[in-house]
C-alpha cells in the first residue's frame, strides 16, 4: 500500500498539474528524508548501489530527472532514494519538488590533493561566493544532531569492516547547495581507488541509515557552532566522538576574515537546533583575525568559549 501512494503521490508531484497545486497535495500526504546521489559521481553511485543492493528499497512507478525513484521505511520514517542526472552541488532547486522532505542526505566523493582515504560529514552552503553550487553568503539548514550520529556511525562502521587505513571527519561548511531544509553531505575519498571501494561504499550507508533510524525533526539538544581550525576540523570532530558536542555550521580558519555579525547570525538561524554557544578553535585562528571575529560574536550578542 506504501508503494501504492507512493507512485500516486509522484504521479500528481512530476505529471500533472500547476506547481502549487502538486506542493498541496505532496504536503497533505506525507513527510520524509530524502536520500541524494548523482549520476556524475563515481562515488555517489557506488554508495547508492548499496542502499539498493542490502536495504528493502524497491523501485516506484514514476522517476524524477528520468531516473528511477526508490522508496522504504525505517521506523516509520519514509525515505525516498533518487539520482540527479548533474552534480550534487547545482541541486538548488531540488526542494521545491519535494516540499514535505524534513531532510536531505546528499552521498557522495570526496576529494583532496593528498588522496588520503577518508569518510566525511559536512553541512552545506556558503560564506562568500558561490564557486560550486548554492547561492552566495547562504548557507543551508544545518542538521547537527544527524550530522553527529552519522560521523559516531562512520567510526562504529569503519571499525567493524576493518577500514582503519580510512580517517573518519568532519569537513567545514562549503559549497552548493544552499537549501532552506536541513541537509548534510556525507563523502567518501579521497580519489578513485577509495571511490570505487564497495566495502567503504557499505560503510558510509550503513552509517547514514543508522542516522535515518534514530533521526528526530525536532530534536531537543542543542548546537555549537565551531570557528576555526582547518578545514577538516579535528578538534571539532574529537568533541563530538569524545564528548558529545554538537556541531552545526563550522566555520575554518580561511573563512574567518569574512566573518561578522550578519554571517554569524545566519549560521544561528539556518540551525535545526537551537545553537547555545560559539566554540572557537583558538590557536586555529589567524591573529590578525581574531579582534574582529570577537567584535561580531559581540555585536551578534552570542555567548562564545576558547578551546
């Protein structure tokens, strides 16, 4: 019968009508998560292969771009599984389809230089332009508490698997795109060989799903938001495995010198959770940016605390 109402609901959501009138209906019938990959992405496909192949997915009877759409249920929670035909960055659009979707899980690869192995976890958006997807100076709806379950899930999994050659992290806020839902990136890296790794593909899916399972859309903690450090954010990482701590928006060293008042204050506001305070990541900050990161966290009236 899911299934059923399922195909119904996309019949009216892709085939028919004005765009007002499919948001109404799509809003009467159902919440959900929603579960991104993308055909352009080596690493997005091998992870989707995954869900498809060890969890009770089963096809519907309509698609989104051409694509086919996959549906389940994970404690009475219905998620829905498609693919882009473009890159997971230039999805800006995407919401609008499914305006009922409580949150977005976007999987897919991660790259670097040093093509160190890695799973990582990262909010969305942007502080500046918009180089890769999103909108400049906006940033997605952050989702710390999943964000922190699956980052805890990718070292459980990492570790059951054998995986340690894998470095588990959280990655800064970056890139597109910039959603008003809650939406997190999980990727795996950090070149073919890793993108191409079936066992690390399962990890990172089993971690998202065990996420999925235990996901609240009002969740009671609250968040932090982290300034400073590099990119890859190893003390914030080490407080949320050590200590949870949990993380929205995370802003690096090289986005400091652009941070004031008004950045700040959307970063509380683009917050699932309500955010209690301001870590910052001291010594992970440029001294000549440090006066005037302090000047906006005072103006902004947020409470802050050196690690």
């Amino acid at each position: 019968m899911f299934v059923g109402v399922v195909c119904l609901l996309c019949f009216f959501l892709f085939g028919c009508g004005n765009l007002f009138q499919q948001k109404i209906w799509y809003h009467n019938v159902m919440y959900m998560i929603l579960l991104v990959s993308s055909s352009k992405d080596v690493a997005s496909l091998n992870i989707a292969s995954q869900f498809l192949q060890h969890w009770l997915f089963q096809e519907s009877l309509c698609t989104f771009q051409n694509n086919p759409v996959y549906t389940a249920t994970f404690n009475q929670r219905s998620v829905v599984f498609i693919r882009l035909c473009g890159e997971s960055v230039g999805a800006q659009d995407l919401s609008r389809f499914f305006p009922g979707v409580e949150l977005i899980v976007f999987v897919s690869r991660h790259s670097s230089r040093s093509g160190v192995p890695a799973l990582t976890v990262h909010p969305v958006g942007n502080f500046a332009g918009a180089d890769f997807g999103g909108l400049p100076c906006v940033v997605s709806v952050s989702a710390a508490t999943v964000m922190r379950d699956v980052l805890r899930m990718l070292v459980f999994f990492r570790h059951k698997f054998g995986l340690l050659d894998y470095e588990v992290s959280f990655e800064a806020t970056h890139h597109g795109p910039s959603l008003d839902v809650p939406t997190l990136f999980v990727e795996l890296g950090s070149s073919m060989s890793q993108w191409i790794d079936s066992k690390a593909a399962f990890v990172v899916a089993c971690a998202i799903i065990s996420a999925i399972e235990i996901f609240e859309s009002r969740p009671a903690q609250r968040a932090v938001i982290g300034v400073g450090g590099t990119h890859y954010c190893e003390k914030f990482t080490k407080l949320a495995l050590e200590g949870g701590v949990v993380f929205g928006h995370m802003i690096p060293k090289y986005a400091v010198v652009g941070v004031d008042v008004s950045v700040l204050r959307h970063c509380v506001e683009r917050s699932l959770e309500q955010v209690s305070e301001v870590l910052l990541d001291w010594r992970g900050i440029r001294g000549e940016d440090k006066s005037g990161l302090i000047a906006a966290l005072d103006g902004a009236g947020l409470v802050y605390r050196k690690i």
